[in-house]
C-alpha cells in the first residue's frame, strides 16, 4: 500500500515510516518541522539529537534497503499537500501532523490559536485533497483519549447508545476534553465524522493514550534511527518525566494527588494498532474509532513502578506532590473498553520492570544532557 | 450595561444594536463586512439595499437620539478586537461574527477553511479579549439548532443526563451538524464550554432556529433602518426563498420530501431572547445553552401556509419538489426542549398568516428587485 505520512518526523511519525516501509510498504514522508522549531524556541530539545528528516530517510535506506520519499511543508498549505497528493497518489494517509502539547496550547494566545488553525486546517485539508485527489484513500488520524475526559460512566469505543425517555438513539460518544488541545482533538474528529457520512470517506480515529518508549524494532543499533525523547513540561509526558528525573537524582513532581488514570502503550503498539487499522480499512462513510491503549495507570502507579525499577539500578528516588498547573479531576472513575484493536490481533507489550530499567538505562547513557530546569511546570491552566 | 456586538452589521446584528440601544444600553457594533462583500461577490445581494453601518447609526442617532460607537474591523484580527475591547470595557458582549451559510461552507475547500478559520478563531480571539481585558463580561454567544442534527431522541436544552451500565454522567447534549457551517457552531460551543470551565467565563450559547422577518419595532417607518433580507441560495433561508418566488410567480421549491421540521422564531423574540439573556446572565464558569425558537414547522408546512396567505393576497403558488441538495433526514423524529428562556419571561411572536401577508407585502414592494436566478440550489453537499 502507497502510505503518505503526515508529520513524519515527530515522535511516532518518524518510526511509523521505519515500519510500514520494512513491512513492505511503499511510503512518504512530509513534515513542516514545527517540533523542532517550537523545541528550539522553548528550551526544550529532545534528550538525544535526531538528525534531519532526508538524513534519517538515508540512513535507513542505507541499512534496510528502503527508500522514503520526504517532503518538507505544510499540511495547512493546500499547494503543498495537493502536489504531494499528486505525485504519489496515497492509498492511505496516516495524519499525525498536529500540534500535540495540551501545556503548549494553554501557553497564551498565540499558541492555543496556532493550534487550533493547525490542527482543524490540516485535517480539513487532508480530507478536501482525499476527496479531490485521491478517492477512496483511507484516512488514519491519531487521536487521544484524552477527548473522552473522565466521565462518571465507561467509555465505550467511539460511540454511545443512549437511552432516554423510552427512545433510543446512538451517538458519537460525548468529549470532555481538559486542554485546548484536547478541544482540537475532539474537534477534528467532528471533522472527520462529518465528511465521513457526507462524501463516504474512510477514516480510522486512533485515540490513543501516552505513548512511552523510543526504541522499536527498526532503530535497531543505530542510535540515529531512535525517535526524539521528551522530558520537558511542553512535550514531554509523565513517564518521561519521572524517568528522567530518576536519573538526575531529583524528585519525581507528581501534579496534585497523582490519582489522575490514563490509558497507555508501548511505542511498539502504536507501530502496529497504525498497521492493523491501514490493513483493515474502515468502510466508505465510516467513521472507525479506536481506544487506543493495553494498560491503565494512575500517576501515582507510575512514579511507585518507576521508583521501584531505579532502586534495582541503585538509584534511589523520592516522590514530591506539586500544586497541580492543569485542571483535572485527581481521582475520578476511569473504565474505557479498548477491545477493537485487540480483535484486529493486537499483541500488546506491557510496562514491566525489564521496559521501565531498559528506559532508565537509556537516559542514564545520555544523563549529561538533561537539562533539569527543562522539567518543572511553568504553564498553568487556569487564569 | 455596555453590550459589544460583534457582526453589528449583520441580518441579526444590527436590528439588535438599535433594540438594546433603546433600551438604555449603551452598545458599540464592530463588523468586518464579510456579509456584504461574500454577497456581492456570489451575485447574492439582499432584496432591499441599506446603507452601511456608520450611515445606518447615523440615521439611527437621528431619529432615536441613541449614539452607537461603530468599529469597522475583523474579530479575528486580535490588534483590532483588543482595542475595541480596551476602549470600549464591555460588559456584555454579542457573538455574531461568524459566517452564518451552511451552503457557503460547503461550496469548495477555500469557503470550508474559511468558514472553520473565521468561527474558532473569533470565538478564541473573543475568549481572551474577555479573560485579559474585560474579566466578567458576559458572552452572549449565536448559536443554531443544526447543531443537533435529527436524533431520535428529544433534544434537551445543552445537557443531557446519560444512564449507563448503572452509572449516570451529565454531558454537553452530543450534536450532529448537518454542514460544515453547522459543525463550526458546535466547535465554538465547544470552545466557549471548554474556558468557561477553566477560566470561569459567563457564556450564554442561543442554539436558535432559523428566524424571519425584517421590520422590528425599532426600525419603525424608515425602511433604511431595516435589516437585510436575503432569499438566495447561499444566504437566504426556506421561508424567504418561499415569499420570493410567491411574489415572482414561480414555483416554491421544496428540498426534498419536505418533512424536514426545524424550530423557527421571529426576528423580534431573537432581539428578546438576546436581551432576556444579557439581563439575566450566566454565573461565573456556567456555559447556559438555550434552544432558541418558538414554533416547529415541517418544511411542507411552511409551504402550505406561504401558499395560503399568498392566495389571500391573490397570488396563486405552485409547490415543486426538487431533489434535495443536502444530505439530511426528510422525515425524522423532532421533539426539543425549549422552556429556558419563557421561563425568563419571553413573550412569542408566531408565524400567523398576517405576519406571513405583511412580509409578502413588503416583498410585492420590491417585485421589480427579484433576482430569480439566484434561488434555486447551485451548492451540492455530496462531491
């Protein structure tokens, strides 16, 4: 399958490509670097520095014999995204190009309107180019399942029949997204679902929880081909964080009560849910969703795991409640239905003590590079 | 109470500047002039010209002795909203700077972008004008009823209270736009919910029906001071278009099975509905959503009545069915709630066919403007 990747070059876009192209796929790349340029701005460059995107393309061509194709632009430029479109005519389209930071949209103005016109313009984009260009083109969108907030009721997977006065009607489930970003994310969705039952378009919605991990089958020993690591407070996620903070010997910051439960996976399962989904393409005029996630944590549960594997390594390690910057519900009901990817054969890898110490290894390898001011929150959601 | 009214140029916009003006508020309209050069521009110009907003408060100082500031500038051009709001210190303020045509949205991906671009970013740019300029003014924001799609269960009035498995949980009511016009009216509901929860913002959100009428008791006996009346395809609305081509002697043209029902009211109940809410408004961190109309009509219905009245007037009406241009349902369930704001002491006006032969007259006056070529539908929701 023709697979065009947008947002290539990001955190899950870059080892998407190294997958789909060794699985035998036939992929492009385009990406308009604004990770690199926000992380450049704001003080928060990776642990580990990547090369550019062509660079990483000829480094893994180099050892696997597969060749990318890059482009670099802007999916909110619709000259740009058309051409791409033209030349190489998807059979998929895999669109990770978003603005992914919720403490990057609360920032101020400027940021949460810059993610808000990237990320619907995007989307909106993507979904005119499949319709003009490339019909019948599926279309998978990485979504979160931070969209679903925490309501007092399970969460099913996408949608919710309801019963109210003696009638019956099924709906999209309901969002209660808890930044900026999340609203985008529920947003674009609406996009999708929208056009879906309008123009027949296929899409796949992954709302997928935190991801953790950077190596995956394919960076294999060249630690070039190894995907970016935040552990920021714009870009990186808790686990990162406490991972990090583990090794520079400060105390993991645990936002309020730490009861905060999310859903998460091992990069390597996103690497798959992304390949099931294209293989298994949603009908013309559906709109698919997935949870996207094997295992739930509280906070709290991460920062006792990640103590537990740094004391195996000698490290001891002290957890510190903060005043928590966002607005959440701090222990909450939390049971979302994640069967869907698993019934398309999704083997999960768990967050077990021999992931959390190979991760510690890793940052500790590169333990002169953490920059601890980089870590401590400084926005805060509310006024 | 000073009331900001963005889009105070518009069908609704300007007739409400007058009606809160005469009612001792002292009012500012700001307005891009989007309205009148999308209508010039799509050969879609309302049946009777008016003069432009500084002339139109103009004649309105002269006969009323009310002073209105006028601010000709774009809502989404933050320089512009935030001098406004610094001079002006609202304490209220009227949401109308939103591209209102569900057909508009849908002509083409340069009208989509736009559409989607205009309604959020106004909607986020006004946000934090109130939360960095003016904390505690209130938005009153233009909502619609297409929100909600067609459900086959009654639609309450912004909430609904879900049972589930056991558990119950209270949500925004979940919406199913029928436009991208109408998906962007759920997104910045979206928005306004989402600050107002962070930020404790006082929202009011007007899910309303589509309104008729011209003349309000503040244009009174000038017919400059009335509003516009658009009965083309891109602008217009189902009852216009109906009056039109009964004066013009043409067909009515029902989309459809024309079991289309929608909830309607008049354009004086929208200048009430909009002064009832200012004057009672939402507490601090409360997104109030009221279900704005006063009657429901089929699209059939409408037909019939239009036909009936016309008939006293000695017109005789054809009713045609054309294959319908949108894809919606044209014989669905349509039970809404809408008790909030007679519970705050809203007196209806309804569609009685002497309100039906009075718009009619006033449509015969200008016979000789009808541009029939721009009625019927050009923009087709499927590619």
């Amino acid at each position: 399958m023709r697979v065009l990747i947008l947002g290539g070059d990001g955190y899950l876009g870059w080892p998407t490509a190294m997958h789909l192209s060794r699985r035998g796929h036939e992929v492009a790349v385009a990406d308009n670097y604004f990770r690199r340029q926000a992380c450049a701005a704001l003080n928060c460059e990776p642990l580990i520095p990547v090369p550019d995107l062509h660079e990483r393309a000829r480094l893994w061509e180099a050892v696997s014999g597969h060749r990318l194709q890059v482009h670099i632009g802007d999916a909110c430029d619709y000259d740009f995204l058309s051409r791409v479109f033209q030349g190489f005519q998807p059979e998929g389209t895999v669109h990770y190009a978003e603005q992914p930071s919720a403490p990057y949209s609360m920032m101020n103005r400027e940021a949460a309107v810059f993610t808000l016109t990237n990320n619907l313009v995007s989307t909106a984009n993507l979904v005119h180019a499949v319709a003009e260009l490339a019909p019948g083109c599926q279309i998978v969108k990485l979504g979160t399942m931070g969209v679903y907030g925490t309501p007092n009721i399970d969460i099913e997977e996408g949608y919710l029949e309801v019963e109210h006065k003696g009638r019956r009607h099924r709906f999209l489930y309901p969002k209660e997204p808890g930044s900026l970003y999340h609203v985008t994310k529920a947003q674009d969705g609406d996009l999708l679902y929208f056009y879906s039952r309008i123009w027949g378009l296929r899409v796949t919605d992954l709302h997928q929880g935190p991801v953790y991990g950077v190596e995956t089958e394919e960076s294999g020993t060249d630690p070039r081909l190894a995907t970016i690591f935040n552990y920021d407070h714009i870009f990186g996620t808790v686990l990162n964080r406490f991972l990090v903070q583990a090794v520079a010997g400060v105390p993991l910051t645990v936002y309020g009560k730490g009861g905060q439960t999310r859903g998460y996976l091992n990069l390597k399962d996103t690497l798959a849910c992304v390949e099931l989904a294209l293989r298994n393409p949603a009908q013309p005029g559906q709109y698919r969703v997935f949870n996207q996630f094997t295992e739930t944590f509280a906070v709290n549960d991460l920062a006792v795991r990640v103590q537990a594997a740094a004391r195996e390594l000698g490290l001891a390690v002290e957890v510190r409640h903060l005043p928590n910057p966002r607005r959440e519900a701090e222990e909450h009901y939390y049971h979302p239905v994640h069967t869907g990817l698993r019934e398309l054969g999704l083997q999960p890898h768990y967050l077990t003590p021999e992931v959390l110490k190979g991760m510690l290894e890793l940052v500790s390898r590169h333990r002169a590079a953490i920059v601890t001011d980089r870590i401590l929150p400084e926005v805060a959601w509310k006024k």
